[in-house]
C-alpha cells in the first residue's frame, strides 16, 4: 500500500484553461503532483481569450508547456 507519503504531496486542479494549467505547471515546479480533473468531454468551441500584462507576462514566458 502507497501512502501521499511514498507519492509526495498532491494537488488538485479543477479546469483545463489557461488558468488551471499554468496552476498545475507551478505546482509540479514546486514538487507537488498536480491531479487535474475538467468537466467537458472535448475541446470547447467558440472565442477564448487570456491577457497578462507586468510581471505576470514575463512570469508565463518561462512556462515550457
């Protein structure tokens, strides 16, 4: 039997936009085990739009997703 010990600490992560997924690359950067769960059955169609300015700008240009 494995216990959170054995595995490290884990982290859930609910939604698949850019917010969860810039959440769980944090965490997996940090040591965490990110466990991201999303609703929809597919991509979602119609417009989407992220926009970062300052510091959170040049924070998410290190990202390697």
């Amino acid at each position: 039997m494995t216990t959170d010990r054995d595995e490290g600490r884990r982290a859930l992560v609910v939604g698949l936009g850019i917010s969860g997924i810039g959440t769980a690359v944090a965490l997996a950067r940090a040591g965490w085990r990110p466990v991201l769960i999303e609703k929809a059955s597919g991509r979602r169609s119609g417009a989407t739009s992220s926009a970062c300015s300052g510091r959170a700008s040049r924070r998410r240009s290190g990202w390697a997703c």
